[in-house]
C-alpha cells in the first residue's frame, strides 16, 4: 500500500499505520505537538468527500485496527473495531443468520469507522433506518490522545452523553474512531422487488400511489434513463423513469406484499411492471453512490412530496437516482450541481467556489462551536468539514 497520498490535491501526506491503540494515541500526541493535521483514512472509498485539508499533516490508516471484539448473537449486538470492513461484518453475522441492513458502496473496502464518519446509507434507509439508529456504543480517540468511551454493549443502555450522534457523519472531525458497538437485526427469510416505469406527467401520482400502499417496502428507488441503463439489470424499460420497490420479510408477506403492490398501481398510469426473484439490485443502486466517471456528485435533500416536481426541475443531461420516498435524490453532472445539493464529489479547485455542504443549515455555528471545544487545535480532518477551522 502507497506510504503517501493526497486529498484534493493537498499532499502527498505520509501515511501511518497504527497497529494498536497505544500506538494510534502516540500518533495524535505527536500530530497536536507538532501543530499539523491527522487525516483519517480507511478503505479510501470517499476521500474525495469533504473540502481540501488546510494544514499539513499525516493520513492514519486505520486498516490494521480491526476484527470483532465481541458478538453476543442472542443479544443481537456486534462490537468491532474500526478499521473492519462492512463485508467482514456482515459475513461474521451472517454464521448467525444476522445482518446490518444498512448500505454502503464497495463493502469489501469501506471500514465500519468510514461509514459511520461518512453517515454512509442507501436504498434500505426507507424501511430500517440509517446508522443512527443502528450505533449504541462508541469509542474514539480525542485530541489529547486519550481514548473516549460512550454508549455501551447493551441496547438498553441510556447512561451519559449520546456522543455516537456526534461522531456519525462529522466525517473524522472530532477524533478517530477507535471501536462501534451496533445493534442488528435477523436477515429476513426472502425478498423480492416490483420495477415499473412511468413517464414524467405521471411520477407525481405513481409516487403518491406508493406513499399510500396498504405494503411496507424496505426501498423505493427511483433513476432516469441514463441511471437505469448504469444498472444493467435484465428487465427491459422503455419509460424515462424507473422506479425499484423492494420487500424484505417472511416468505408468505413477501408475496402478498407483490401481489398487492402490483393491483394498486393498476390505478395510475405505469408500464413494464416486472418481478425480480430478490433485492439484490440495491448492491448496485449503492454503487451508483461513488460512481467512476462522474465529475459532479451532489446529494439534494426535500419533503417527499416535493421530490418528483425538483428532479424533473433538472438538467436532461443529469444522471438522477433517488431514494424517493425519503427525499433524497443523488444527481450526477458533468458541469454544474443544484445550489441546494450536498456537494459530494467535484474538482478540487471548484471546491472553494461552491456550499459543499450545501445551504448553511441555522445548526451551523453550534456544529463549529462544538468542533472548536472538541478539537481546539485543530487536529482532526482540518478543513475538511468546516472549511475555515
């Protein structure tokens, strides 16, 4: 593996690669005393996330921090370290008949601490949820090199500071983490998806008829044209917009689930209603997420019910995959991006010019004070989240 690398073209940084705590707790002395940055990096899947570093520094390479610490199957909680990949655990609880029903692209690189710095989800966040509601211990190491425990092994463990909530999705700015506890669910006896295609006058209605089903699918994704043909699943389209909706239950609900959804779209206006024998194109729609080749990536956040009047609002040209019935659209450009999206992907030096993060949420400042009581020398991810600080 490379001894350096660079983030937005700020580099090389060197790369270490802490083999334990202690040694990881030494990094970050070192890194605060010396005044520079400490870049954590993963599977190296979303390096490009973010805005570019503002000081130099080091990447620490959490790989070699990783295996299951402890697996209770009866209680139905996993504790791993962060540098273990999504696929190592899901294959650990998968001996148990268990999963994590959360996605995340390109498991087999993606770190658990990655995806929980990242808040990383996909198609099934509509039916179970996203990591938040996943994450009940937490262990990281703070700026003063010390390792910070919060939550416990036990889901129903409600002592101290929710400091999981913090971590998930500050993208490595408050410390590295070190371990996660997380609840998990038994994976369920079958699945199966409904793909139907619509033309634009009709995706409002087709929505509203799939917001209101007597069923409770775990995904409703929707792509254009372009998305669809990225996917390269077998059932033929030849409307402008797909829609994937996926159930994941007992065998016997899975098929009422089917066959009801596909009576109540007989009352709007939908064609090339097809059955696919599992859900195994979600893998897929997860990948579209860090798609190769795309220039521009933003991440647009709306009601639900505003969702079909803003993607259709969108350049022709755009590739567009949502995750519909949470208002949540990923829109893949060769030029410009919404100004209301999440810049998640763009060139380094349009970074400065553009709201990465997209429109300054009223939460803003309270998010940079607590960075600054966390990290007050500014050692974690510097720049990459907050810009300035």
């Amino acid at each position: 593996m490379a001894n350096s690398i660079t983030l937005d073209s700020f580099g090389p940084l060197p790369v270490e690669r802490p083999a334990s705590l202690a040694e990881l707790c030494d990094l970050v002395k070192r890194t605060r005393a010396a005044k520079h940055g400490l870049y954590p990096v993963g599977g190296r899947t979303t390096l490009d996330f973010g805005l570019p570093p503002t000081k130099p520094g080091v990447a620490c390479d959490t790989s070699a921090l990783s295996g299951v610490i402890d697996y209770p199957a009866r209680d139905m909680t996993i504790t791993a370290r962060a540098g273990t990949t999504i696929a190592a655990v899901q294959a650990e609880l998968a001996r148990e008949g268990q999963w994590l029903p959360i996605d995340v692209p390109f498991p087999e690189r993606a770190t658990l601490g990655g995806a929980v710095a990242t808040n990383a989800s996909g198609p099934r966040r509509f039916g179970h949820g996203t990591l938040r509601d996943y994450v009940i211990g937490i262990s990281f190491v703070s700026d003063d090199g010390v390792e910070v425990k919060a939550g416990g092994r036990v889901v129903k463990n409600v002592a101290g500071y929710d400091l999981m909530k913090l971590q998930i999705g500050a993208l490595g700015t408050l410390g590295v983490i070190t371990q996660l506890t997380l609840k998990v669910k038994p994976k369920p006896e079958a699945s199966a998806a409904v793909v139907l295609g619509c033309d634009e006058g009709a995706l409002g209605a087709v929505l509203d008829r799939l917001a209101a089903s007597k069923t409770r699918p775990i995904a409703v994704e929707l792509l254009n044209e372009a998305a669809w043909r990225e996917v390269r699943i077998g059932a033929p389209m030849t409307a402008p917009w797909v829609i994937v909706v996926g159930f994941e239950e007992k065998a016997t609900a899975v098929r009422w689930q089917v066959e009801t959804l596909i009576d109540e779209l007989k009352v709007v206006s939908v064609r090339d209603v097809a059955e696919l024998p599992d859900t195994s194109i979600f893998d897929a729609l997860t990948s579209l997420q860090l798609r190769t080749g795309t220039r521009f990536l933003g991440k647009l956040s709306v009601l639900p019910s505003k969702l079909a009047d803003t993607i259709l609002k969108l350049p022709s040209d755009s590739l567009v995959h949502a995750h519909a019935l949470n208002g949540i659209a990923w829109v893949h450009s060769d030029e410009v991006l919404p100004e209301s999206a999440t810049v998640r992907r763009c060139p380094a030096d349009r970074k400065k010019a553009l709201q990465v993060e997209g429109p300054v949420p009223s939460s803003w400042e309270l998010m940079r004070h607590v960075k600054q009581t966390l990290d007050p020398d500014n050692v974690f991810n510097p720049g990459r989240l907050f810009g300035d600080i």
